[in-house]
C-alpha cells in the first residue's frame, strides 16, 4: 500500500514533466515557424529530396 501510493507522486511528476516538454517544444516550433518563411523552404527540401 505504501508503495502504491509512493508511486503516484512519481507519474504524476512524469505527467507534468511530459507537458512541460511539449509546452517547449510547441514555443520553439513557434520561434521557428516565426523566424523562417515556411513556403519557401518547403518547397526547397521538397526540390532537394524528390
């Protein structure tokens, strides 16, 4: 019983630590997105690889 409780805490904290890794990532997908005319380079890696 101790353990099973003691155990919460911790996927609780994973929980949290996964959105706040998601939250970072989707901020620096942002940046990115702000910081690079996307058509462009779609259209510039689509030309390179096909």
């Amino acid at each position: 019983m101790a353990t099973g409780a003691s155990r919460i805490p911790q996927c609780q904290y994973l929980a949290g630590n996964m959105n706040t890794i998601r939250k970072h990532w989707a901020e620096q997908a942002q940046l990115v997105a702000i910081s690079q005319p996307w058509p462009y380079s779609a259209t510039k890696a689509y030309g390179s690889t096909g």
